[in-house]
C-alpha cells in the first residue's frame, strides 16, 4: 500500500517575525525592538538557530536587504 505525502511535509517558509513571536516566544514590542537594533548577519544567525531548533524554515526574502528593518515598511512580516 502506498501512502500519499502529506501538504505539511514541505509547509510554507516562515517569515522571521511570525518565528519570533510563536517559536521564540518574543512579543511585538521585543520583536520591533530586536529588529531595529540588530545587524543584518546576526538576525541571519538568529534565524538559522530558529529554524535548526524547531525544524522549520524561515523566507530567505526576509535577508535580501542589505538596508535596516526600519526602513521597509511592514519588513519582515
């Protein structure tokens, strides 16, 4: 009998603010606040942790900037 992939084994990629706020477990004020104040490679990092520690996979979109957070509106979201 051959059993059918389920839709969840290659689920949509995370986007990092969603990853902070329900893996980390980060609320909105620390999210905005750790975005604002954090160079772009660490944020990578942070991501790569997240992702190796909960098994999912963050939008690589969220890292093609090489400007801050702040100066894209809604970035990540």
């Amino acid at each position: 009998m051959q059993v059918l992939a389920s839709a969840d084994e290659n689920p949509k990629a995370w986007r990092l603010r969603d990853a902070l706020r329900d893996k980390a477990g980060l609320s909105e004020a620390q999210i905005d606040e750790l975005l604002a104040n954090t160079e772009l490679l660490d944020l990578v990092e942070l991501a790569l942790g997240l992702e190796e520690a909960h098994g999912i996979e963050i939008a690589d979109e969220d890292f093609l900037y090489n400007k801050r957070a702040q100066d894209f509106e809604g970035w990540p979201s």
